[in-house]
C-alpha cells in the first residue's frame, strides 16, 4: 500500500467522509460528501482524491459525491494492468460496492478519458457526463515520446523530479501569480504519487485509444469545461468534442489552466452545480 497522502485537515468539518472498498485484490481508497443521487469525479495524472477537495466541499449541497484514487494512487492500491479500461473498471465495481446503480461522472484530464471508457463499458451507470480540460484523441508519436522520457526520469531520480514540469504544464502563469498556496499543494500531490502507479499511469496514457468514435454515441447530457490557459489540450479539442457531442454545452473558464477545478474551484463549482441544477432528475 501506498504511504497516505496529506489530506486537508479541514474535510471532515465539512462532512467530507474517507473509505476504503476491496476491488478484486486491491484496498481502493475514497472520499466522500453529501446525499443522494451520485456524482462520480475521477482524478487525472499523477494527482490523488485531494485535488477534488474544493468539489467535494462545495458540490456535496447538492449531490452525493464520490472522489476515489485510482489504482495506484493516492490510498489506493495498485497493480497491473493500468490502462484506461482497468481504471473504468475499478470505479464501477467501486460504485457497485456503494450501492449506487447510475451517477452523472465527471473527470479532468486523465480523468476524461476514463469517464469516456465507462461510458464505452459501462453505459449503464452513466447519467451524465461533466469532462474537463481532456480530450478524445490518442497522444501521437511526439507526446508518446515525452511520456517514456517522463518514465525514465521518474525511474531514474523519483517521482518529484516530475513535478517542476508537470506544474509548469498543468497549470496557468496567472495561478501561480495569485495562488502560491495551490500551487504548493499541487506541487505536494504530484511529488507524494507512489512510482509504480506514477509509471503505470503514464504507459496508460501512451495505450489509450481514439475516444472520438465514442463521442456520437453519447446520449446522456453532457457538459464539456476547458480553461482559456490550458497548455495541454488544445481548447479546439474541446470544441471537437462539443461538436460530436449531440447537445452538450461547452463552457471556457478564463484564465485556468489544464486543472481547471484546482486553479478556479468558485468558477468550475458554479458551472457544475447549474449542470447539476438543470439535470436534478439524473
């Protein structure tokens, strides 16, 4: 098992609650907020649960939300195979062993192309479909390069040897400018993810599929969330996206970057929260 990350000492006074549920022979690791019916949020690379801390507090009014860690992140457990239809997997036997028969799934980054997974192998429990800053194309040749030099650098030296370009990538100028302090706890996040998980992520990434195949047979609302700083995917990703998506919104969050629900929580918790609002019935 991995060592457990820092956790924000003020969640449980806002009634945020942490489990652990056995998948298969894993210990999967979750937090938890609120009541009724489900939101799903799946963290991206090589983050853990706590980057969805600020949804957790501010979501959790109106659904029942659920944040685990992925297999070999964060608390959980890891072992092969990593790839995005394993990850799929783990969440709906996690949501399974919750009791929970559908939940609208929301994911950022890494955490998109697994939401999109689910939808591929577990249409059943999708409600609805929040994804922010991703897109649905596999990396090309250049990308699939840089992952393998990030393995051996991550082999080579450790994980936080990653963090000064993962940050620089992931997040905004303008975020660092005005809030060191979320900085810091990104920057904690990324140099605490175990190194088995953080490779195995990475090979995940280089493996995944083209998504966009998948977009047209979406049929359950979807909102689609970019930054206007995003380094990363490109926000004409997201407009791709958007027009394979029959009836989905697209909504740009000025100034966020790549981690959009870290850099501006306010503004990514009012546009999931009126998606919520306008979908009470999934």
């Amino acid at each position: 098992m991995s060592s457990h990350p820092r956790i924000d000492p003020e969640r449980r006074r806002t009634g945020v609650r942490d489990g652990r549920i056995r998948v298969g022979a894993l210990e999967m690791a979750y937090d938890s907020g609120g009541d009724g019916s489900a939101l799903l949020l799946i963290h991206g690379f090589p983050h853990d649960r706590t980057l969805w801390i600020p949804q957790l507090r501010g979501l959790s009014r109106q659904r029942r939300v659920i944040a685990p860690d992925l297999r070999g992140l964060g608390h959980s457990e890891g072992a092969p195979p990593y790839t995005m239809d394993r990850y799929a997997d783990d969440l709906a036997a996690i949501l399974d062993a919750l009791g929970v028969k559908r939940a609208i799934v929301g994911g950022v980054s890494m955490g998109g192309y697994i939401a999109l997974a689910l939808w591929r192998r577990h249409r059943a429990l999708v409600a609805g479909l929040v994804l922010a800053n991703t897109r649905a194309t596999a990396d090309d040749d250049a990308v699939r390069e840089r992952r393998r030099e990030m393995i051996a650098l991550a082999r080579s030296r450790g994980v936080a040897a990653l963090a000064d370009a993962l940050l620089s990538t992931q997040l905004a100028p303008a975020t660092g400018e005005r809030y060191p302090e979320r900085v810091a706890g990104i920057r904690a996040m990324f140099e605490r993810a175990p190194l088995a998980g953080v490779v195995g992520a990475l090979e995940a990434l280089m493996a995944r599929p083209d998504s966009t195949p998948t977009l047209p047979t979406i049929e359950v609302p979807t909102l689609i969330i970019h930054g206007s700083a995003d380094a990363i995917a490109p926000l004409d990703a997201a407009r791709e996206m958007h027009s394979r998506i029959a009836g989905s919104r697209l909504e740009v969050i000025d100034g966020a970057g790549h981690l959009a629900n870290a850099e501006r929580p306010a503004a990514f918790n009012h546009l999931v929260g009126e998606f919520l609002a306008a979908h009470r019935e999934v």
